[in-house]
C-alpha cells in the first residue's frame, strides 16, 4: 500500500502542487513508477493515482469510463480544443474526437490528454463513418433556429456530442449530420458562450441524467 509522505509539520504553499519522494521502504506495487517514488510526483492527478504509472492511470480509467463521446470541429486551430479535452477528462468521456486539422493546441488541456483517448478524423464524412459503425447518434450543440432546448431534451445513453468552432459554431456539413441540434439556454445579451463552456455543459448534462439519476 502507498504511505502518503507526512506533511503535517510542513508550511504549505498554494505553487506546490503533488507530493515529494515516497519514503522508503518503497510499496512494490505494479502500478507504481520507480522514477516517480525516487523524485515526487508533481503531475495534476488525483491523490488515489500518486506515484502510479501513466499506463497504469489510463487501464484503470478505461474500467469506468462513460459510454458518451466528444467532437469538435477544428478547420481553424481552436484555442477551445484544450478545454474540451480537459473537461471530457474530467467527466470521464470514452473519446474525445477531433475532425479537421490534426495539430491543435494543448495548453488548455493540461496534459489531460496523456490519460484521455483522442481520435482524429479528417473530414465531417470519415467522422460520420465512424459514428455510423459504432451506432452513436450525433447530438450537435449550437443555437441555431430549430435547436432543442439542452436542459428539457433527454440525451442517448450511448452518443457523441458534437460542437463547432468558436465564432461560426457547427460548419453546414457538421449539422447535416447530426440527428438532433441542441441549444443551451442563455438569459443575457451575449450572442453565444464560449465553446469550452458549452462543453462543459453539455457533458454535465449527460452526467446529471446517466449517472447520477441511476443512484
């Protein structure tokens, strides 16, 4: 078992992130990372993952993650990538799909995307082509005219929400292929919400109504 280092006598610091060398003797546990025993681990993961492989993170993740995907359109490098990434982590998400260009910009990601899968499809017909042999529906989420409200719409167990860039939204091709478009409710004056947030959204929503309405 892992012994967390006593830090009970020591000034803490908000910079500090992680903790220091594990003590020894060292737990012989297979998940652990030698390295990383030896050094600290200063990663942004939870404290149940202290210590433990990158591998061994990502095959424990993959017994629990949810059954909805991610998808966002990137023709123009979307700085809302990273952000996406990050919160489908958060959320648990089975992939996270990325279609257009293949480069986009991970600092918003937070090096999440070491731990969540991520596919990449070169155009909206090679994306559709995979949704289509996996038998997800494709939920677009944009305010458009015809969009169903997001908070009264119950969404598919198994699905892939699917988002446009910042500024345009979901390109022509992106809602034609989707089954259903989604709008999420807004009260002020702006236009539209950052497509980063709307991800968040989006994916809360699913987890309000597939995991917490089944406890």
């Amino acid at each position: 078992m892992i012994e967390s280092p006593d830090t009970s006598g020591e000034e803490r610091t908000d910079h500090v992130v992680g903790v220091g060398p594990h003590p020894k003797p060292w737990p012989t546990d297979a998940e652990l990372d030698s390295k990383l025993l030896a050094d600290g681990d200063r990663r942004n993961v939870l404290d149940r993952y202290r210590y433990w492989t990158q591998e061994a993170i990502i095959a424990d993740l993959d017994t629990r993650r949810h059954p909805f995907h991610v998808a966002i359109e990137n023709w123009q490098h979307d700085f809302n990538i990273g952000t996406i990434v990050r919160t489908a982590n958060a959320f648990l998400a089975a992939e996270v799909h990325i279609i257009g260009k293949r480069r986009w910009n991970r600092r918003g990601a937070m090096v999440t995307d070491r731990y969540q899968h991520i596919r990449h499809h070169a155009t909206i017909e090679e994306f559709a082509t995979f949704a289509t042999d996996r038998r997800l529906p494709i939920i677009g989420i944009d305010i458009l005219p015809g969009a169903v409200p997001l908070e009264t719409t119950s969404l598919p167990e198994t699905v892939v929400l699917l988002f446009g860039q910042e500024g345009p939204g979901l390109s022509p091709d992106a809602i034609e292929t989707a089954q259903l478009v989604c709008s999420i409710a807004q009260f002020g004056s702006t236009r539209s919400i950052n497509a980063g947030v709307a991800g968040g959204i989006a994916m809360h929503c699913w987890v309000r109504q597939h995991v917490f309405a089944t406890e």
